[in-house]
C-alpha cells in the first residue's frame, strides 16, 4: 500500500511539473502575439544541440542562434540561417530554443534609420539569400551563411551599419576540448585562425543596440 501510494505521488508530481511548464510555454507564447516587435529588431536565443556547447564555450556566451525580426502580411516571421536560410514564424522560432527564453534588440535610432527604403532594402537582401545552405565553416563569403552572419550582412547591405564587432576565429577562446574536437571534425588539420568571424554574442554586445525584450 506504501508503494502504491508513493507511486501515486510521484505520478502526481510529474503531471504536476508538466503542466507549470506548459502554462509558462503558453503564457511565454501567448505574449508574444501581443508584444510589440518592429521588423529589423534581432532576436538570440540559446540552442542545445550540435555545436552549440561550443559556440558557448568559444565565445563565453550563452546565446548560440539569432535571427531578424520582419513583419510579413502583418504577421511576425524570424529571417535566419539554419539549414537552410529561411523565415520562420515567430512563434515557432521562439518554441525552438532552449526553455523558450529569448532575448531582443533594436537599433537605438530605428526610427529615423530604419525607413521603409532601408527595410525594403533589407527584406530584398534577405530573399537574396534564402534557401542558402548553412555554412558549417563559417566563411565569409556569401555561398553558405550561417546565423550571426546573415544578421550582419542584412544590417550592413541595407544600412551601411557594422552591428558587432568582426573577430577572426583565433581570437576566440579555443581551449576547450569541446571545441579542440569540433575545429577537428570540421577542418581535420588545416583549421582557418585568420578567417573573419561575427558571433552572436558580438551582436548582442554592440552598443548600436538597446534591449526592447527579455524572457529568460
């Protein structure tokens, strides 16, 4: 009888946690239909799986993945660089990442830069880029983007502005074993230091940027 009802207990408990932790989901999701975001606003978020632990690890950062905030058709979409660029709803995006925490920035002088020219020129660039592989080397050239990078490159193309500060890849920390064995699996012996880099930490960092949202 002991067991049985410990038994239930524990069921219990579980259901418990479950549903606090769908309501949080919910209530995290349902604010952001009713948040206000402006298209050009950037979004990171953490990620847990393939090579996040070493982007963490490299560039002391939590954030691993973000995106561009665009209003399509009224409706909220995250252009990002996965596999392969793509706009994802904003909602969806947001479910994708870790706890479903996600932090988000704005130009601090969006208004008077960010005019409909420069986000028609934004959006344009963009679908310059869609359906581009993600680059798993993170070069620089434009025939495989990754995620910090198309951020980066919209923003420049369409603006002029340098969000974050560009770094060559041996100016990370690559100390760790995590991220000894990923440099190896990706470039075996011949490992590019001098290739030019942008994190998204370095973006999150910039000081063109001011936090218009946080759920963590």
């Amino acid at each position: 009888m002991k067991k049985l009802l410990f038994g239930i207990c524990l069921l219990l408990s579980v259901v418990l946690v479950i549903e606090a932790k769908t309501f949080t989901i919910r209530k995290r999701a349902s604010k952001v239909e009713t948040e206000l975001f402006k298209s050009g606003d950037i979004i990171f978020q953490t990620n847990t799986g393939g090579q996040s632990l070493a982007i963490m690890l490299a560039t002391h950062s939590k954030f691993t993945h973000t995106g561009l905030i665009f209003y399509e058709n009224n409706l909220a979409y995250v252009y990002e660089a996965v596999q392969p660029v793509k706009k994802t709803p904003l909602k969806e995006w947001i479910m994708n990442g870790h706890d479903q925490s996600y932090v988000v920035k704005r130009l601090v002088k969006a208004d008077s830069i960010l005019t409909p020219v420069a986000l028609d020129k934004m959006r344009k660039n963009f679908y310059s880029f869609i359906n581009r592989n993600y680059d798993l080397y993170f070069g620089w050239n434009d025939d495989r983007i990754y995620c910090s990078e198309l951020v980066w490159k919209l923003y420049k193309n369409s603006t002029g502005l340098e969000i974050g500060r560009l770094q060559h890849l041996k100016d990370f920390d690559l100390s760790s074993q995590e991220v000894k064995n990923k440099l190896r699996e990706r470039y075996g012996d011949h490992i590019p230091y001098d290739e030019i880099v942008i994190s998204p930490q370095a973006i999150f960092e910039s000081n063109l940027l001011m936090t218009v949202s946080k759920q963590e």
